[in-house]
C-alpha cells in the first residue's frame, strides 16, 4: 500500500493529538499532504506536522473552530491554496463532553453539536467543490460507539455521534455521482490522552479490555482511514465500519 495515496491532498479535523494525530500520521505515510486541523491546540497539531516532516511527508497546521462557518471557508481555501487541491477529508473533531442531563444548558448542548455534527456539515459542504473538482475522493466522518450502545451523562455527545450515521448515508446517496465516497468509522475502545493536563484518569469501570485481548490503538482506526480513502476502497460508500475488537458487534 506504500504510497497508494501520491498527490491527493486530505485535510484532518481535529487532528492535533490521539486518533486524529494518527490518522493524519497514516495518510501522509499512505503519501498524502495533509492540512492539520486544530481549534486551540497549536503546539500539538504542530508536533503531529513534524512527525510527518520528519518521516519525509508534507503537512501544515490551520487553526479553526469548525463549528464557525466562516473559519471552515478560511481552513478550506487555505488547504487548497498551499497543496493545490483537495481529495480527502477526515471529520475527527470532537467534544468529549460529560454532563448529566439535568445538567446540561442549552449553550453546552449547542456546543457539543456544533463542533461534531455541524462541524462535520460544513467541513464536507465547504470541501465539496474541491473535491469534486479533483475527479472525486473521500468523506470519512469519525463516529463514536456509544452513539449505538448509548451512555449515560453523555446525552448531547450520543445524540451527534448518531446524528453522524445518518449524515453519512445521506452525503454517501447524494455524493455517489461525484465520485465520492462516505463513510463512518467508530472507535471502541481506544487508548487515547483525553481531556486537558490534571484532567481525572478514566474510571476502572471504564477501563474494559475488548475480547479481542487489548484495548486498541489510534493507529487501529487510521489504518481503516487510509484504506477507506485509497484505491482498496472506491467501492466502499455509505458504511459504518466498527473498530472495536470485538467490543460491541452489530
């Protein structure tokens, strides 16, 4: 698969740390340039650029909020004008926000939202004419598991991770023509640095190993990125692939 991805051009949302820094990190091995997405996390998307330079790729850092329209035109056109085109977008920027529900105001909800469901409607819209101007490419949005098992005191997160499913489907029927294909690809349980520096450790109950023997890796779920935007996977659309372990089987 060395280099199936030569000349096209992915932006990554959300790709400054964990499964975004990794799925960034696997297109550009894949021979991708990849725009870098972060909202607030400059020296973290700029840390995953230099691994990138550093294994003899290219990538860049744009700073957005992807919930802001205006920001994702400016991101968009910043991505075009540096690499030329644009041929993949991975939809990973997320809040992990946990809040009972008599808790959560209407501002946090929005927010939470925003940034997952909203944030992947005008990332894809924005990339659309790129995209399609490229001769087609790829849609992948970054689901969540418990968007079809449910969680508690995660109501605003399950609801847009959900939301997620069926944006894929629509965008997959409608985008076919172009050539471009859409996907969902949902995590289990993955090893990641959640949350802010002195930020709680994850609960013991939450600390589940998949039958599967381990608990997965970033890098278990940009492998299936990278397949799902090469030649592999042009007949692959619509689908929502499961990166679990054997976690949770629908």
């Amino acid at each position: 698969m060395s280099e199936e991805l030569g000349g096209s051009v992915a932006l990554v949302t959300g790709g400054a740390r964990n499964i975004g820094r990794a799925i960034a990190v696997a297109l550009a091995a894949g021979g991708a340039s990849v725009m870098v997405n972060a909202n607030t996390s400059r020296q973290a998307a700029e840390e995953t650029v230099t691994l990138i330079e550093n294994a003899g790729g290219a990538a860049a850092v744009h700073i957005a909020d992807v919930s802001n329209a205006d920001a994702v035109r400016r991101m968009v056109d910043a991505t075009v004008e540096r690499f030329g085109r644009l041929d993949i977008l991975v939809n990973n920027a997320a809040i992990r926000a946990e809040t009972p529900l008599a808790q959560i105001d209407l501002a946090e909800w929005r927010q939470v939202m925003g940034v997952i469901l909203e944030g992947s409607f005008l990332c894809s819209q924005g990339c659309l004419p790129h995209i399609a101007a490229a001769g087609g490419g790829t849609i992948i949005n970054i689901g969540g598991q418990t968007g079809h098992t449910g969680a508690a005191n995660r109501a605003h997160v399950v609801a847009a991770k959900a939301g997620l499913v069926g944006l894929t489907k629509a965008l997959a029927l409608e985008l076919a023509p172009q050539r471009i294909t859409v996907n969902l690809v949902v995590p289990g349980t993955i090893d990641t640095v959640r949350g802010l520096p002195g930020a709680p450790e994850r609960p013991p109950e939450r600390q589940v190993v998949p039958p599967i023997g381990r608990r997965g890796y970033p890098e278990d779920v940009a492998s299936m990125v990278r397949l799902l935007c090469g030649p592999s996977g042009r007949y692959i659309t619509g689908q929502t692939v499961h990166i679990n372990g054997g976690g949770s089987m629908f």
